[in-house]
C-alpha cells in the first residue's frame, strides 16, 4: 500500500484530506511526494509562524531534546518557567498554566471561569457566554461552547451550561449578560473557522463593560489569531481590552503541541494543587521552542505583519471574482465568487497552498514569508479566482 491507501485503511476517518502528502519544507515551500514544492500559505492552519523547520526554534528544540524532554509536572523545569514568565511580561497576565492544544487551553479557561464563580457566587452564575459561528474544539466542553449546531449533530449531551449570544448584537449580549446568571463570556476576537469575521469594535466595548459591571469573566480565546497572528502580540490588544484569561495555542508552540492558558488577576489564584494538571502540559522541548517563537514576536516583526497584509488586501480588492476581504493581520478570509474548493483545487495545481474556512479561502502565512514568495502566491491566487472555468 502507498501511504494514502495506508492512511485510508488505518487512520480514523476524520479528515477530509487533500490528495496531498507533505514530506518536507523550508520556511514558506513544502515539498509533496513527487518533489513538487508549494508556496504554504495555510501553515498548518496558524501553527508554523516561522514556517517549516525554521533554523532557530529547530536549534532551542533540539538543544532541550537532548538535554530533558520530560519530566512530569512533579518538578520545577526552566524553559516551562521561563516562558510564563515571558507570557506574563508581555501581557500583564499573572500566570499561566500549560495544556497540549487548543481545546484544552479553553478547557482550563471555562474550568476557572467556573471554580471562579462557585467560590464567589455560589450556584448561581453556571451559565458561560459564547457567540453564534464560534469555534473552541473538539472535546464535549469545547464542542458546547463552539456556537455552531453543526458540530454538536450526534455527540449529545454535551456539557451544559453554554448560552449563544449572536456576534455583533449589542442587544442581545446586554440581554444575556444582565441576567445574573453568567459566569464568564468566551470570544474570539477574530472568528476563524467561523469565517474570519473580526468582531466589531463597539459590540467588544458592550461587552467589557457589561463584563465590569456585572463581575463577568472575560475570556480570550486566542487560539488561532494569537501569537502575532494579527500584527499584535494576542488578537484582543487591537481593541484595547483586558481579558481575565486568554487561551492559546498553534502558533505558540510552533509546531509542537502546546497550549496555554494565561489567567489575570481575579483568577490568578483559582486554580489550586489538584483541582487541574496535565501530563505534558509545560514539556520542556515545546516550551523550549515557544521561548524561541515568542521572543520573536517584537514590534519589528508584528509592523511587517501589518504591512503584508495591507499589502495583500491591496493586492486583492477589486480583482475579478474576489467580492472581500476580511480578517486581521496574516489571518485573511478572502470572499470569492467561485466555490472556495475550487479556487484551492486550482492554486494547489499552480504550486500555492490555501486553505478554507466556511465558504472563504483563509490566509494564515508564516509571519516571516518573504515578500517575493507572498506576491508569487498572490498572482496565482488572483488568477485562480479570475479564471472562468
Ligand atoms: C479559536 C480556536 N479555538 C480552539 C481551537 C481548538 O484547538 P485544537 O485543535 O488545538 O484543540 C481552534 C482550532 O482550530 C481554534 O481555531
């Protein structure tokens, strides 16, 4: 069996794969079976800022590899140390607990958010806040925050407790946060799988306020616009708000699995010895390689993120077939008149990768692409959109 009829006959059936293997890259190009390279704007959906075995998060991981690639959170270990304390310098969050992936990063927020209300307010603020079109993951907690019906079909009871408030309803949200029974709102400032759809300003400011007035937790999910992403640090620091937690992961860890939970000061203190844990949450190797990543992201290199993706919003508004762009930073939806699978089809034959999210083509480069790879990609993404076929 080649490797497709191998992954076909033994691999769960989840994912719609492309018929695609990827067997190496550099940087911004990946290379399939065949030796066919692809300029890789999709970056395993946020997770490679700096591309595909970038010279220096390789040489911090593999220098930790061979020096300690585990140790259990039984003991203290200083990349997992050092890099809550780098979070919490760049963020004023003041600590951080450390998970493997997305899902759980949210997990860990929507379990503080709640042990933060039981000590506070007894039984009655059970109810979490999510918006209409969000995505959080995959386990039953983070599938009944996700505000899509889609993804619950077939897996009920999901975890109770979740209220959906529509993106951009100011009324609605100020309905839903005054009623006395919230304990916490979960967002993400730019709605990826949902479309990248950034939430408008005002509807943000509605619920900060409403979050202050009332003592309702603000819950960042900066899973996938965090990390420079957007051109800041996390998604949330566009709109100049202050989340009680912030949950991240992908482009944190770069590649390897990692995700973290960054809690403010109200509920800095909630989480106490053995009401949470994880196995490899904090592991030395990925925390090793995040220092690297989130070092990185200083000023100089967030301004160039901005600057490309002005550069491909010009690049992209009024040519033939592109109806708009949305989105923040690297992390564009870009609306098509053609179907999204087959502008990808269509790119993916001309060597550039790209990716869906909803009915629009998604943009998730590294942060680092070099400009003549972005503007190669570009004019084969224009033309596939202008293409009759
Ligand atoms: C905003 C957001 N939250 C959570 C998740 C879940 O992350 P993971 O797949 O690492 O569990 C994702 C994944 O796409 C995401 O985009």
């Amino acid at each position: 069996m080649n490797i497709k009829e191998l992954d076909q006959t033994y691999v769960a059936g989840t994912y719609a794969r492309f018929p695609l293997q990827i067997v190496k890259g550099n940087g911004s190009v990946v290379t399939d079976e065949k030796g066919k390279e692809y300029i890789d704007l999709g970056t395993g959906i946020a997770v490679n800022t700096f591309g595909v075995s970038d010279e220096a998060w390789v040489e911090a991981v593999i220098a930790q590899l061979k020096t300690l690639q585990h140790t259990s959170n039984l003991y203290y270990t200083e990349p997992c140390a050092r890099l809550a304390h780098m979070l919490c310098e760049r963020t004023g969050m003041k600590k951080v607990f450390f998970s493997n992936s997305g899902a759980e990063a949210n997990e860990c927020a929507i379990k503080t958010a709640r042990k933060y209300a039981e000590n506070t307010y007894g039984s009655a603020r059970q109810h979490i806040v999510t918006l209409k079109n969000s995505f959080h993951g995959r386990t039953i907690t983070t599938l009944a925050a996700t505000g899509q019906d889609t993804f619950h079909q077939d897996f009920l009871p999901l975890t109770e407790g979740f209220l959906y408030a529509t993106p951009n309803d100011c009324d609605e949200i100020t309905r839903l946060l005054s009623q006395g029974n919230v304990a916490a709102v979960l967002f993400e400032v730019v709605q990826g799988e949902g479309g990248v759809n950034p939430l408008d300003h005002s509807f943000v400011q509605t619920m900060v306020s409403l979050a202050k007035e009332h003592d309702i937790l603000l819950l960042a999910d900066e899973v996938q616009c965090g990390n420079g992403r957007t051109g800041e640090l996390f998604g949330y620091m566009h709109y100049g708000i202050t989340p009680d937690i912030v949950s991240t992961a992908k482009g944190l860890g770069g590649g390897l699995p990692l995700g973290a939970t960054l809690l403010g000061t109200n509920v800095q203190d909630v989480l106490t010895p053995g009401s949470h844990g994880s196995t490899f949450g904090g592991n030395p190797v990925c925390c090793a390689g995040a220092i690297n990543m989130v070092s990185r992201l200083d000023r100089t290199l967030l301004d160039e993120v901005k600057e490309k993706s002005n550069f491909i919003r010009r690049e992209l508004t009024g040519v033939r077939g592109v109806k708009s762009v949305s989105g923040l930073g690297l992390m564009l939806g870009v609306e098509t008149e053609k179907d999204a699978g087959e502008i990808i089809r269509l790119c993916m034959d001309q060597g550039v990768l790209v990716i869906k999210a909803k009915n629009k083509i998604r943009l998730l480069p590294a942060l680092n692409i070099p400009w003549d790879l972005l503007k190669r990609a570009l004019s084969v993404l224009k033309e596939a959109c202008a293409t009759e076929t």
